[in-house]
C-alpha cells in the first residue's frame, strides 16, 4: 500500500495540521499520542510532507 498524505489523515481521523494538543501542565503518560497508530514509515512521510509544506 502506497503512503499518501490522504492516506494517513483517514488512518488518523483528522488532518495532522490542526490537530490541538492540550496539555493540563504536567506529564500524563495515560494519553496515548494519536500519532502511535502511524508506522515509522509513514511518521516519516508525514514529517517529510508537513516540512516541505511549511506546516
């Protein structure tokens, strides 16, 4: 299967570049990242695609 920006956004649930982090002021190690779903193959592209696009 090819990776595609497309690709990731729909196994994510949501475009990378509006996602909101929110942070309570301390570490909560209970909060999985959503990015966890992703390989480090497409953790790649996606750096890759949102640095070449200015994100």
């Amino acid at each position: 299967m090819e990776i595609t920006y497309d690709s990731i956004c729909k196994k994510l649930g949501f475009k990378p570049e509006e996602y909101k982090y929110s942070f309570s002021g301390h570490e909560d190690d209970s909060k999985e990242s959503p990015f966890a779903v992703l390989s480090e193959d497409e953790l790649d592209f996606l750096i890759e695609y949102l640095t070449s696009n200015k994100y």
